[in-house]
C-alpha cells in the first residue's frame, strides 16, 4: 500500500502536487491555521473538503494544534464521510494498523495541548504491533528543532515510541524540519510538514509504502 504522508498545509492544500497512484493518505493536522475557533472553522473546513474529495482510497487527519475549531465542536465531522478522523485511537485500514492522537506538549496555549503528566498517561494508550504511529507533534529530539533554538518534542512520547517500535512515526507541527526523516531502531521517523516557518510551501509531503 502505498501512503502520502503530509501536515501542516495551513491553508496552501491547493499548492501540493497530489502524487499518482496512492492507496491512502495521512495529514498529522494543522489543515486550520487560526486561534479562534471561529476563524480556523474556516479554512478547515475549506482544507477538510479538499481533503474528503481527493482521489485516494482512504483518508485519514489527524488534528493538531491550530484546528481549534475542531476541538471546539464546531466543525461537522459527519459531512466529511470520507475521511478517518482520528483522535487518540486505532484505525486498521486495509491491513495497516494505524494509531493517531492529536495531543502535543503545551505550546502557546493552543488545541490539544496537554501537560506531561497529561500526556504520560495518554501515551500509555499507543498499543504495540502497530504499523503507523501519527502524532501531532514530534518526540523529543528527533526532527523536532523549533527555529534553531530549542527542541520542541515531547520527552515521555519519545519513551513510548521507543518501547512500542512502530514501523514509522509521522508528525509536523516543527516546520523547520519539514521533509525530513531519520531511522532510529526498528521505527522511521518522518517530519510531514509541507510549509516552511514562514509559511511557505517548502515541500510535497513524503511517500512510503508498506507491503502486507
């Protein structure tokens, strides 16, 4: 099966080369871009009706921490019949065991944002023997370098990713280091974001493929 893997579109969707024969594709989140939820209602629900008439099977979006209007309630998921919307659970989609969350370190005081007591237990839900893992943010250390000057991932996520050894790990949310992957163990960690820190199209997300 082959996999696009973006996020982190903040309204530029439209700028991405949709690739050619894909069986599903992921965002990690960020498809609103504004704080208030009223606002963000907006361009998610513009980005998620792109998303649920793109031509791939399946889809799935995981939120992150500028679709505050999602968890607000105010958008109707029910519309976007199309799409997997996952928050913190398992999906298993044409053989592929998939578990997504949207909860990340608090980060200016955005959607989903936990404290790591919060987020130490919430992890402790992420089941082994799973194929994708798809968070929001990164763990710490790994593609997670917030402009140069401090990591920005989250420490007690990079303990579970390293105890339950997904096949791959796909994040955003750190634009910096968009498009970019590192192999650690048994598990690829992938850096989805298609959008540079100034909001930029910088990349047309990342392609893998897993044989079942």
């Amino acid at each position: 099966m082959k996999i696009w893997l973006i996020s982190d579109t903040h309204g530029k969707h439209e700028e991405l080369v949709i690739p050619d024969n894909i069986d599903m594709v992921i965002s990690a989140g960020d498809g609103g871009t504004y704080k208030n939820p009223y606002q963000c209602k907006i361009d998610l629900d513009t980005f998620l009706g792109w998303f649920n008439n793109l031509p791939i099977k399946h889809k799935v979006y995981v939120p992150g921490n500028h679709d505050t209007a999602m968890e607000a309630g105010l958008i109707d998921e029910e519309i976007y019949q199309d799409v997997h919307i996952v928050k913190h659970e398992f999906i298993y989609i044409g053989g592929v065991k998939i578990f997504g969350s949207p909860y990340t370190p608090a980060f200016f005081d955005w959607a989903y944002n936990s404290t790591e007591k919060e987020l130490v237990e919430l992890w402790e839900d992420i089941p082994y023997d799973i194929d994708i893992l798809v968070t929001h943010g990164p763990p710490f250390g790994i593609l997670d370098m917030c402009q140069n000057v401090f990591k920005a991932g989250c420490k007690s996520l990079l303990k579970k990713v390293l105890e339950v050894k997904p096949k791959y790990h796909v994040f955003g949310h750190i634009h910096e280091d968009g498009g970019k992957e590192e192999q650690h163990g048994d598990t690829k960690f992938i850096n989805a974001s298609v959008l540079n820190l100034k909001y930029d199209h910088h990349n047309d997300g990342q392609i893998i493929e897993i044989i079942k």
